[in-house]
C-alpha cells in the first residue's frame, strides 16, 4: 500500500493525547517522520512508544515562546526542514459570563491564539515552500455554546489567522487550512466535567449530532493527514468540519 506522506517531516503540537496523538499515528502511518511536542515528559514518551520509531518527542510548552525557539532548533539540526505543521495544542473551560477571569482569559488565548500565532510564525524559516499548515478549530468557533464565550472565541480567531496567513504565504505556495472538529471522544472533552458527569456529557453531546455518535481522534487524524498531502493541493484556506453534521444542518 503507497504512503502518501512518504519523506515527509511533520510537526504536530499538543501531541500527547487525544486528536495531537491519533494525527502523529496517522502521520507516521503514511510515511512521515514526526516530532511531537508535549508539556509532561512521561505523558511524551508514551505518546511516542505508541506512534513508533519514526516519531520524535519533545518537551515544550506551546504557549512559551522560548520553549517554540528550542523546538525549532532540533528540527533543524536533526531534519533540516518542515512539510508538514499541525498547529494543534490548545484547550479551554467552561465560565459563565459572570465569571470570567483574567486568568482564564489570558491562559485560553495565550495557548489557543498566541501559541498558535508564534508556533507557525517561528516555523516559516524551516517550512520547506509548498508545505502544508492545519490549524485546529472547533464547531464552536461558529456556534454559541453558552459558559463557553472565552474558548468559541478564540477559535474564531484562529479560523481567520488562516484566512489571513493563506494570502500572506501565498508567495511560497505554503497552504493554510483549519481542520474543526466536532464533539470527540477524547480526555480534554471528558475533562470539562466532573468524572460523575462525563458519560451525561457524552450522551448528551452525541444526541446533537446527525450521526448519533461522538467522533474519535483517528477520524480526525485522517483529516489531517488528507490536508497534508498531494491530494490537498488546490485546497487552501478552508475550515474542515469533522463534525459528523453537528454545525452544518
């Protein structure tokens, strides 16, 4: 069976767990070598036992700008170039509008807007022309989700980064693209609740969606790694819904 990703060197942030980690896997499984970032070492080094020999882990913090510096330093001593950024990490919780705080807010936009700002501005150099950049958005960005103003908003922004740096790259042939998923079985959705709570959540986030179910991470990986490739060429600057429905109808 080909790979489509065959020589390829791919960058996913957030790569530990959960949709960062199924992408790495599916990277990896189409022929990329992958480096992975990750904040807790053991959570890393398991994620890289799990996606193989081609992978490679490194700890840093997306939202540090000198943790983003040192990241690049190793790709560029060890691979000599990017293909492939899958500016991933990011996460959010739940406020009301009473209850906002200056810390979530600088938190949630620091990972999820500055993060995802500085993660792809320190790769241009690396990124070979022509390369591929996915972004993570969320169905959220374009629907109200009440206590959840701070994490929807910030997702906006990053749908309009891509917008933007689609038309900023153009010159280099790089494609910009934001892949939102929906609902997806994974531990930062079960976080938003408490562990008595999850499974409500669940059932209640799958009930709003066409298919009935929630999605897993490797449906969105495999979204990933189709914006990834050749077979993505004259797609730029789009939002793909991984959603199973749940923003289109």
């Amino acid at each position: 069976m080909s790979k489509q990703l065959n020589g390829k060197i791919a960058l996913v942030t957030g790569g530990t767990s959960g949709i960062g980690l199924a992408t790495a896997q599916e990277l990896a499984a189409q022929g990329a070598r992958v480096f992975i970032t990750g904040r807790r070492q053991a959570e890393l080094d398991a994620a890289v036992a799990a996606i193989g020999g081609s992978a490679t882990g490194i700890r840093a913090d997306a939202a540090v700008l000198s943790d983003l510096d040192a990241v690049y330093a190793q790709i560029a001593k060890t691979a000599g170039r990017l293909d492939i950024l899958f500016a991933n990490a990011g996460g959010g919780d739940m406020l009301p509008l009473g209850a906002i705080t200056e810390e979530q807010f600088d938190r949630i936009f620091g990972t999820n807007v500055r993060g995802v700002l500085f993660t792809v501005q320190k790769a241009l150099p690396l990124l070979a022309n022509g390369s591929s950049i996915i972004l993570t958005g969320s169905t959220v960005s374009i629907k109200g989700t009440a206590n959840f103003s701070i994490y929807s908003a910030s997702k906006a922004a990053v749908r309009n980064f891509a917008r933007s740096w689609a038309l900023d790259l153009k010159d280099r042939g790089i494609r910009v693209n934001v892949v939102s998923p929906g609902p997806i079985r994974t531990p930062g959705l079960g976080g938003l609740v408490p562990d008595e709570n999850r499974q409500g959540l669940f059932d209640y986030l799958a009930a709003q969606v066409p298919m009935g179910r929630l999605g897993e991470p490797e449906e969105v990986g495999k979204a990933v790694a189709f914006l990834s490739s050749d077979a993505a060429s004259f797609i730029n600057g789009i939002e793909l819904f991984v959603d199973g429905g749940m923003a289109q109808v």
